[in-house]
C-alpha cells in the first residue's frame, strides 16, 4: 500500500579506510572501541515510477540524535503520500535528488505546500534564468518589454539572479531593495566629487594658462578622466517599477507552478509619487534665474508664456504642431503619428488612432498606450484654421519636392517623389517626421523666445492648465487628456489647478455688485481718494499722517 510505513533504521558505520582507499569494515582493527565510527540513517523510500527500489542512506552524523532528527523529517516527509501513487513518485525523486546533491533534507511543510499547490517539488532554476526566460517570452508592446529587460539586466539579475527561484523569500527581496539607498549615497558622493574635480580642470580666465598652470591642469584632468562617470540615482517611482517588474515575473511563475508564493508582494518601498505640477509664477522664474532650480520636475507656462511661445513659432515649419499639443494634450508620439483620415477639420475633430515610437533612434508604429489614448478630441476653430493651414503647406511642400525631384532625374540623378504615408506632419519627402526632431525644434524654440525651461510633454500639462482656466473641471481635463482615471489627473495636475483657481476666484468675485462698500475696502479706498486730493495744510509731502 503507497501509504504504509516503510523501514528505516539509524546503525553505526565506520568510515576508515586501508591504504588502497577502500573501507576497512570490519577489518578496522579499532571497530570494537567505544565511540569509534559515525552514524547512518537508512530509509526505505517509494519505488520509481519504473518499479526500480530505492534506499536513502546517509552517514557522518557525529550523533544518534543528529541522525534521528533526519530520520524523522524523511518519515514526515514519506507520511504526506497517502494513499495517492502520484505523490509517491514525486517525493520519492524529490529524496533521491536531494541524496545525490548531498543537499539538506528539505522541511516537511515545504513539501506539503508544494504537494498541494501543484508546484514542482525540487528545481535548480535560478531567479535569473527565469527572468530571463519569462522577458524572452512576453507579448507586451515592444518598448514595455525593453523596459522590462532593462530592470532585469541593470538591477534584478546583478541583486537576485543568483538565488533559487523555489527559495526565495521576502528577507531576499526587501534586502535587495534597501541596498538602493546605500548605492544612491555612493553615487551621489562620486558625482559631487566629480563636480570638485571638473572645477580644478577649468583655467577660468582669458588668455591661455602659464605653463606651469597647464602642467597642474593636465594633471587635474587624468584625475578627471579615472573618476567614474555621473550617475543617475534610483528613485523611489523608479524603485517601483523594478518591484512591479519582478512582481509581474514572480506571479507568471506561479501560474507556471514554479513557484507558490510572490516575495515581491510583500516588500515596503517608498511611495514613488507623480511630480506635482507647477506654474511658471514670477515668483517661481526669479527662483529659477537666480539659482537655476526647477521647483518642480514638472513645469508649465502660464497662457501668457504659451503665447510668447507661440509668436515665437510661428516662423517654424512645424507650429501647427505645437499649436495643437499645447491646446489639445497630444503626446508627442501621437501627434507625429496622427493621419489625415483621422481628421475631420468639417466636424471639428481629430483621433489619435496610431502613434510612433523611439527605440533607440528607430522609429516604429504602434497602437496608442491605451484604449482611452484613441479616444477622439474636439476642436476648437483656432485649432481647425491651423491645421487647415497645415495642410495646404503640405501639398505646397509635396509639389515643390516633385518638381526638384523631376528637375534632378532629367538630369540623371537617382530622386524619388514625394512619399505619401498620409501622415499629417512629415520630412519635407513626404517620409515619418522623427519625433526626436521635433524635441529639437521645440527646445531650440525654447531658447530663442527667453521663455522659462519646459520639456516637450509639458505643452501637455499647459493643456491641462487651459481646460480648466475655460471653466473645465477634474473631469475634462482627464476626457481632453485621456487618462484611464480621473485620480491620475487629480493627483498630477491639484497643485496646478489650485493656481488656477485662485485667479477664477478672484474674477467671481469681481463679478457681484455691492451697494454698500465692505469694511476692507474703505480704508484703502479712502488712502487712494486722499493721495488724488494731494497734501492737506500742515501735512508734509510724503510724509504718512
């Protein structure tokens, strides 16, 4: 019967050996002595799935107690199979293995858990192998598997690849992710050494140095040049999406049952919450000009600073394009992948239904992030008179390019016409317009109009700014920028929106007529009728009575 209790036994064994390397037995001349030899535990174990017998032996137990402990955890162990032949099979190669590896007997509970959840009761696979395996696999979109690769081949497999997969436990994990703090110091203190050095590199005056001075400088820079390079840290929000990548790994292991439970679930990381946005406020400019801070990673330009902005651009070949972002919100992927089909100048609408990638400096196609991402945005008639005006600078730019393009082939040159991907902003051949090209424009734009720094994606956030400022609540802004949730919105843009608020505040406030001037107002009204009456007799000018 597959349940009942097979023999075991614990027998004292002496292990010397003659010269020939084999054992004495009970040749050894000390086998009567008392103490002499170590212990061995025998057990019994299920035959294999082939009928073949197998014994588990073990000896060296320096004590009957040591090998009696053993003893126990493999009858515990032998208990769990019942009346069930399966189970047999599985722990008895699960004992053979672990008597061929010379590995520790595995703890009986162990072994009930896994028996129960279906899970693989003995694997050499490492945590590495199965990132690895599990990245290779994925059906993400391209760039969310690269970052995905990324977190494994820069963080995971250097910090956890080494542990068995089946081993792993919260203590491995949370101590792999407190060991950032510890190397974000080191890089902080490396870079700020950077910059210590960087300074004793520079002559800082006019003219070239002495020789004397050129001679200490060059030694200052092969310092420089041994020093590691700047480093990033890595920050909370990054630390995150390390833990959801390898939570991500970890839980497709259990549906693999690989494994039972997910260490990663577990751990405690800082919250790694989205950057406030914040307005460009005068307050905010002399901040940054006198010290050359941001106040926030995210930063947006008042409607004012948007319109110097766009005065400045509108000599640019791709002003339609900012125009369009700063109002509208579109990503910058999907506005260079925006088609003309998908705009309806007559019913004043756009879809962003496609929008272009960067891997590296390859540029490929791709469905928006999410469903919400193609959902279609109305437009204003500013909007439709710009894009209106774009297109008829496309078909000028496509008609001047074929006649070039004519001109050259009868001249024996190898030139092909213009391309028609149907794209609404193009390379002036007609081909997918770079969306790092217009990342370039766009800070060259930046410069020239003496504006605040803002990144690109910023005009997506002064589009929120715009929404509301127009009397759009929480929820418009998240339908003209198309967030999955309200909350995201809500969490990025309060701060933001609270600046708003207070000039919408004010204006309402302005808007009620008072037939009886309020207690606050009289003071100062009356200071400002005396300064239009002038001094009285005996007041000094300018002196305050």
């Amino acid at each position: 019967m597959a349940g009942a209790r097979r023999a075991g036994s614990i027998t004292r064994r002496c292990e010397c050996r003659g010269g020939d390397g084999k054992r004495l037995g009970q040749n050894c001349p000390d086998l009567r002595k008392r103490g002499h030899g170590t212990y061995q535990l025998r057990q019994e174990l299920p035959a294999a799935a082939d009928g073949t017998r197998r014994i588990f032996r073990r000896t060296g137990y320096s004590s009957v107690g040591d090998a009696q402990s053993d003893l126990d955890k493999l009858r515990a162990i032998l208990d769990l199979i019942g009346d069930d032949e399966h189970y047999g099979h599985q722990i008895s190669d699960l004992l053979a293995k672990v008597q061929s590896d010379r590995a520790d007997i595995p703890d009986p509970a162990e072994v009930k858990r896994r028996l129960v959840g279906g899970v693989a009761l003995h694997s050499d696979m490492t945590v590495g192998d199965w990132l690895d395996a599990w990245v290779a696999a994925k059906k993400t979109k391209r760039l969310t598997t690269a970052s995905y690769a990324a977190h494994i081949r820069i963080h995971l497999r250097p910090g956890l690849g080494h542990y068995r997969l089946d081993r792993l436990n919260i203590g491995h994990v949370q101590a792999f992710f407190d060991s950032f703090e510890d190397k974000n110091e080191v890089i902080r203190a490396e870079n700020a050494r950077r910059r210590e050095q960087e300074a004793r590199c520079k002559w800082g005056k006019v003219g070239g140095p002495p020789a004397e001075v050129s001679k200490r400088l060059a030694v200052e820079r092969e310092k420089l040049a041994a020093m590691p390079p700047y480093r990033p840290t890595t920050g909370p929000a990054t630390r995150q999406r390390i833990r959801a990548t390898l939570r991500a790994a970890l839980n497709a292991a259990i549906r693999k049952q690989l494994i039972t439970f997910n260490p990663a679930e577990w751990v405690e990381l800082e919250s790694g919450k989205r950057p406030k946005a914040k307005l460009w406020t005068p307050q905010h400019v002399e901040h940054w000009k006198r010290t050359g801070e941001k106040p926030s990673p995210v930063m947006v330009w008042t409607p004012e600073q948007l319109g110097r902005f766009l005065d400045e651009a509108e000599s640019s070949r791709l002003y339609s394009f900012f125009h369009l972002i700063a109002f509208r919100g579109l990503r910058r992927g999907e506005g260079v992948g925006l088609a003309w089909p998908h705009v309806d100048l007559d019913a004043r609408l756009i879809t962003p239904a496609k929008t272009l990638v960067v891997d590296g400096w390859e540029v490929f196609e791709d469905d928006p992030k999410t469903e919400e991402s193609a959902a279609t945005i109305g437009l204003d008639s500013l909007n439709v008179a710009v894009l209106r005006e774009r297109r008829r600078q496309q078909l000028a730019e496509r008609d001047e390019w074929n006649r070039h393009a004519a001109e050259q082939r009868a001249r024996g040159e190898q030139v092909a016409d213009w391309v028609d991907t149907g794209k609404v902003w193009t390379e002036l051949d007609g081909t997918w317009l770079h969306p790092e090209k217009v990342s370039y424009e766009f800070r060259t734009l930046c410069k020239r109009s003496g504006l605040p720094p803002i990144n690109l994606r910023d005009l997506r956030h002064v589009a929120a700014t715009l929404v509301h400022a127009g009397g759009g609540d929480i929820f418009a802004v998240q339908k003209v920028l198309r967030h999955t949730k309200a909350g995201l919105a809500s969490e990025t843009y309060t701060e933001l929106l609270e600046e708003v608020d207070r000039d919408i505040a004010e204006k309402a406030a302005r808007l009620v007529p008072r037939a009886r001037r309020s207690v606050q107002q009289q003071p100062a009204e009356r200071n400002q009728e005396r300064d239009q009456a002038g001094p009285e007799d005996g007041d000094e000018p300018g002196v305050a009575a």
